[in-house]
C-alpha cells in the first residue's frame, strides 16, 4: 500500500499533537528535521516514535530511528512496512 506524503504529514500531526501542541506540520518541508523543527529532546522524541508506531500500526524499532528523521524519510518508512 502507499503512502503519501499528506497521510505522513497527518500521521505525524496525530503523533505530535501530545507532546507539542500547536506547532504545524503542514508548512514544513518534506527535508526538514522533525527532531529540530520541533525542539523534541530525546524523550520527546521516543513518545513521538511510539505514536507514530500506534497510529500507523506499523512496528518501529530502535534501529528504525535514523529512517524517521524527516516527513520524506517516514514517507518511505512507512510505504516500504504497509
């Protein structure tokens, strides 16, 4: 099944909302850094990989990580384990 960029976006919109209300996904580029774009310390950013994993119902590992930096690289994360 593929995934699109927008269904990343909303997946990431969804999984973000918790830890950091208000921000905007919709305006950042598909090469941004989600971890700068949006201050997420290392904890932050373990809760977001967790919801995004519950959101997506595709399993993330810990190795998986360096594939989820931008919505681009989740993109093809998440097209390539649908």
């Amino acid at each position: 099944m593929t995934v699109t960029t927008d269904e990343t976006r909303e997946l990431v919109k969804t999984s973000l909302a918790h830890i950091v209300p208000g921000d905007e996904v919709d305006g950042l580029g598909t090469d941004a850094d989600l971890r700068q774009a949006f201050e997420l310390d290392s904890l932050d950013y373990v809760e977001f990989v967790e919801r995004l994993s519950q959101a997506s119902g595709v399993r993330i590992d810990e190795e998986d990580y360096p594939e989820l930096r931008t919505i681009g690289t989740l993109t093809a994360f998440l097209a390539a384990r649908r």
